[in-house]
C-alpha cells in the first residue's frame, strides 16, 4: 500500500501545495464524500434537478456541459449557487485534445467560458506539453485545477504503458497546476501528492454493450487506491431514486476508504 493512500484526506489537505486539492480533500472528510456524479443530462433543467437532489452525497459534480441542449449563462449561475448550498465543486470533463494556443481558446472563450466557473478540467496528453503550458496559462491566476488522462476506463484504451508514464512525467513537472489524474488505480513511485479519480464505477452491472467497464467502489478504492469515484448512470440511469442511489454509492465508497487507511 502507498503512504498517501494511508492518510485521511484531511492530513493530505492539510500540507497539499495546490489549492484546488486542499478544498476538495477537506471537504471529502467534512462530508464524508469520495464521490463525484457524472450528470451526462440534455436539458438544462433536469441536470440542476438532479443536481439539487444528489448534492448532499459528493464532493464533486462532474459536468459535460456541450451535451446541454438549452445551456446558457443562468445554468451556470444556477450550477455555481448549487455548488456552494451543498458544498461540492465542479469538474467540467472537457478532454481537451488540441495545441496549447487553440486549448487557451476552449477553456477561456466560446459558448462556454469554462475557466469562468469550473474548479477543475482535463485534458489529453496526445498533444505533448504545450496543451498543459496553454490550460495553465489561463486557469493557474483563476486557482483551478488540471488533471491529465493518464488511463481511461474504456475497452481497448491506448492510454496505457509509455503512454500513461510519459503523463505521470508531466504532471510532476506541472505539479503547481496538474492536481490529479484520471486514472484505473494510483500510480506508485510519485512524488507529489496526486489526487486520483476513476470513472467507470457501478454496483449492479459490469459494462454497457459500448466499451465502457465497470468495477466496485470497493475494487476502486481499496483495492486499487484510487482516491475518488466517478458515478453516472449508477445514480441516475436505474429508476430508482438518484438520492437513494447517491446515498448508496457515498456509504460504498467512504467504507472502502476507511477499510483502506486502517490498513496500516
Ligand atoms: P457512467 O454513466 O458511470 O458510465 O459515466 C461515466 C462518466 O465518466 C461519463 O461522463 C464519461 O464521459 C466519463 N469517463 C469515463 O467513463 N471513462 C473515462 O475514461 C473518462 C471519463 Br476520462
């Protein structure tokens, strides 16, 4: 097991350089939350629906704010006022993919302002450095926060080998910006202390028919010391109440958390 994976998140808060990973492992502790929910929602008013009803269970909102058919500026607002009634930050899963000049544009400018309202983004590492140098350019003086895809959950990933540990590399060189990755488990051997979040979680099924692959908080959090899970469809896409549903997946991953640091 890791030393970082046997701390609480509130002694790796308390000396963590990046402001963004302070708060959000501080109020992991303070709501007992390792959860975020992704909200792949169209409608503007059924995303802030869902988002008011789950808000009490995560610590993190992960949004795909393009798929929003009616978006505009009040959602966001809206998204903002949820935020701080629940205490929760929000992850925008942006991918970006592209040169660090036009990566500037996307985060800052278009439609969506993204840096304007999202704590924290992501990003590709296909491009090489000038994507993390353009996002960070932009979202360093706002106080966000990056993380790199070092892994993806999806059958058939290329994000794998030398691949994902030229990323690792990255990130400790942009350590000031990059919080974290999306990643299956964490990484071993690394020096700053990086937040880990892993997609691709569900207690009831194992994939849905189009690559993606599921595994247990359990399996995520304990086993492979990960430090967050990301839920979608598992909260929202089963029929039954999303609080309820919410509730159960927080429980699942904050008791694999706290079987994971009495390990010592
Ligand atoms: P699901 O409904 O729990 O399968 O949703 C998973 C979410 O996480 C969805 O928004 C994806 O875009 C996102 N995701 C993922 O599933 N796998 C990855 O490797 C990455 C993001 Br990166």
């Amino acid at each position: 097991m890791s030393d970082i994976a046997l701390k609480t998140y509130t002694e790796r808060a308390n000396v963590h350089p990046n402001a963004v990973a302070k708060k959000l492992l501080r109020l992991m502790d303070e709501k007992k939350s390792n959860l975020s929910v992704a909200v792949d929602l169209t409608k503007k008013n059924q995303v802030l629906e869902l988002v008011d009803k789950i808000g009490p269970s995560i610590c993190l909102l992960k949004t795909h704010i393009d798929i929003v058919e009616d978006f505009d500026a009040d959602m966001v607002q809206q998204l903002v006022a949820l935020a701080e009634k629940h205490k929760f930050l929000i992850f925008e899963d942006r991918k970006f993919a592209d040169i660090g000049n036009t990566v500037k544009l996307q985060y800052s400018a278009g439609v969506y302002k993204i840096a304007s309202w999202a704590d924290i983004t992501n990003c590709h590492t296909v491009p090489g450095e000038g994507i993390i140098s353009g996002l960070k350019e932009v979202g360093l003086p706002l106080g966000r926060g990056l993380l790199l895809l070092a892994e993806m959950s999806s059958k058939g990933t290329l994000a794998t080998g030398s691949y994902t540990q030229a990323t690792l590399e990255l990130a400790e060189k942009h350590n000031d910006f990059c919080m974290g990755f999306i990643a299956r488990r964490r990484f071993p051997g690394l020096k700053s202390d990086f937040i880990h979040m892993t997609p691709g979680v569900g207690l009831d099924v194992k994939g849905d028919g189009l690559g993606q692959q599921y595994r247990t908080p359990e399996e995520v959090i304990c086993e492979s010391q990960s430090d967050i899970i990301i839920v979608g469809r598992g909260v929202y896409g089963s029929g039954r109440d999303a609080a309820q549903e919410a509730e159960r997946y927080r429980k699942a991953g904050w008791e694999a958390y706290q079987r994971r640091i009495s390990k010592q």
